[in-house]
C-alpha cells in the first residue's frame, strides 16, 4: 500500500510514500511533445497522463489537488486535472479531492500573497514533517500525500483525529465528514426591535390588544 498525492500542473508533482510515511517515489511529471504558447498540446497531456499512469500502482490511497479559484489558463489546468482524474478512474482506481485552501490549512499556512505562497509552504513542509524539495509542485504534492494517508488511517478507525493538530484535523473532517464540517448558522428567536414596522408582530394603534 502507498499514499500518493498529485498536484496536477503542467508541471505535475508526484509523490508516494510507504506505509511508514517513507517517500517511495517524488518528482515532477512534464508532458513531452509538440508545444504550444500559453498552453498544453495535447500530444503533451497524453504524455503527462501515461506517464502518471505508470508511476501508480493498484492499491494506491490517491488524494488530489483541486484547481484554484481564479486560476489563470483556465483551459489548460481543466484539461489537466479532468485528464488526469479520468484516467485513475479508467484504471479502476479512486481518489479524494484536497481543495487548494485545506492543502496549505493542513501545514497551517493562511492567506499569503501569491508570490510568498512556495516559500510559506516549503517552510511549513520543513516545520511539520522534516520534509524538504526543489520543487513546489512535489512539496504540494508531499502534503496531499500525508493528508491522503491521514484520511485513510481515519477511515480505518487505525487513528483518531486527536492525534492530529487541530487545524490538520479539521482538513481531514472536511473530507471524510463533510456535513460535520459545516458549521450551521445560528439563527436567533429574537423579534426584531426598533423601528417597530420592521417586524410583522407590530400592532397598529387602533387595533386593541388581546392579551
């Protein structure tokens, strides 16, 4: 059994870790073939696909990175990250999905500007797990690689969600307990008060009162 995270990207990030949480595998996927401005070919995408295609293997606890909001070159991350969910899917494999904002919660990295986000996240990958790389794409995709095997022993009932910080606990809720996640809006009984026309219990000043 390994626990594999991917980053999808042009350039992808790819890591497996073992049982132990031992890196098996880490490097970065390129697509090769004819290229294009500002985009990906897709002579280039078949190529990123087969060879993530050869670096899993069955058993596989994959997590995923989701796009982020406002990503620029929309068309290109969409062609990538559906190419490469379609292809797990066509080797019989599943997979969880890590939203971009709960992959930096899981290192306790908040709101940066994007140009500090690599240097925020490999420190916080430094800080955590004693891991380190030259690549953002594979330190991401390290993360994703630790919250996937944080789900799975969760899962499993082979961890408890004590055993985790708090904020990488709530990373891991959100994904194997969504609706537990949600924290529903308090709504008050109050009436509402001043102006008096504000709220439908006002009564006019000829209307006699009943109680």
């Amino acid at each position: 059994m390994r626990f594999v995270g991917i980053d999808p990207a042009t350039k992808t990030g790819f890591v497996a870790l073992d049982e132990l949480g031992n890196v098996l595998v880490e490097t970065e996927v390129i697509g090769v073939g004819k290229k294009m401005p500002g985009g990906l070919t897709t002579e280039q995408l078949v190529s990123l696909e087969n060879q993530v295609y050869k670096l899993l293997k069955p058993g596989d606890i994959i997590a995923i990175e989701q796009p982020a909001m406002g990503t620029q070159s929309g068309v290109t991350t969409g062609m990538i990250h559906g190419g490469l969910r379609s292809m797990i899917y066509r080797k019989g494999m599943e997979y969880v999905d890590v939203n971009p904002q709960r992959t930096k919660k899981y290192v306790n990295v908040g709101r940066v500007p994007s140009n500090e986000k690599k240097k925020a996240m490999a420190a916080a990958a430094l800080e955590h797990f004693g891991y380190k790389h030259p690549s953002d794409n594979v330190t991401d995709a390290y993360i994703i690689a630790k919250i996937a095997e944080a789900v799975y022993r969760v899962r499993k009932g082979l961890t408890t969600l004590a055993s985790y910080r708090m904020y990488q606990g709530e990373v891991i809720t959100s994904i194997v307990n969504p609706a537990a996640a949600k924290k529903p809006q308090h709504k008050s009984n109050k009436r509402p008060g001043k102006p008096a026309a504000a709220g439908s219990h006002t009564h006019l000043t000829e209307q006699p009162f009943l109680f």
